[in-house]
C-alpha cells in the first residue's frame, strides 16, 4: 500500500512539474511576443522621425544654398560693374597717352 501511496504522490509532482514547465514555456513565448511587437513598433517610428528630420535637412540646405546664390550673384555683378568702369578708365588712359605721344612725335 505504501508503494502505490509514493508513486501516486510521484505521479501527480511529475504532472505538476510538467504543467508548470509548460506554463513557462508559454509565458516565454508571450513575452518574446510582446518584445517583438515593440521593437517593431519602435523601429517603425524611428525610420518616421528619420525621414522626417532629412526632409526638414533638406529643405533647410536648398533655402540656403539659395540664399548664397542670389548673394554671389549680387556680388558677381558688383565686380564685374567695377571690372568694366577700371577697363573704361585704363582704356582712356592710355588713348590719351598715344594721343600725346603721336602728337610730341610729329
């Protein structure tokens, strides 16, 4: 009577540990679950922010890039205003010299 009373008692522990064992098992699987779920979620509002934050970069840089065109362009045209009226200057200059020159040499 004694051996049927010990394995009873080893049958229904081996039960419980089993149940447990499975119940673990289950509970592991939801959390590997759950983890998923929020690295997905996570990684999808990070490539958000991401393509977000470059299409703000860019149109920050194509703004400025503008701005530093129209400025060269100002200034390219101050130069070349300045080139033209020193050439006109230079020029007159040295008519006048030849002019003076040509007429010492008659």
């Amino acid at each position: 009577m004694r051996f049927r009373f010990t394995a009873s008692v080893a049958a229904v522990l081996l039960a419980a540990v089993s149940a447990m064992y499975t119940q673990v098992a289950t509970d592991t699987k939801k959390a590997a679950d759950a983890t998923g779920n929020a690295t997905k979620t996570a990684a999808k509002d990070t490539g958000h922010a991401t393509k977000t934050a470059a299409k703000d970069t860019a149109h920050t840089t194509e703004k400025a890039a503008d701005k530093t065109a129209d400025a060269s362009k100002g200034a390219a045209k101050k130069t070349g205003h300045g080139i033209s009226k020193g050439v006109k200057t230079v020029g007159h200059g040295v008519k006048k010299g030849a002019d003076k020159t040509a007429d010492k040499m008659k």
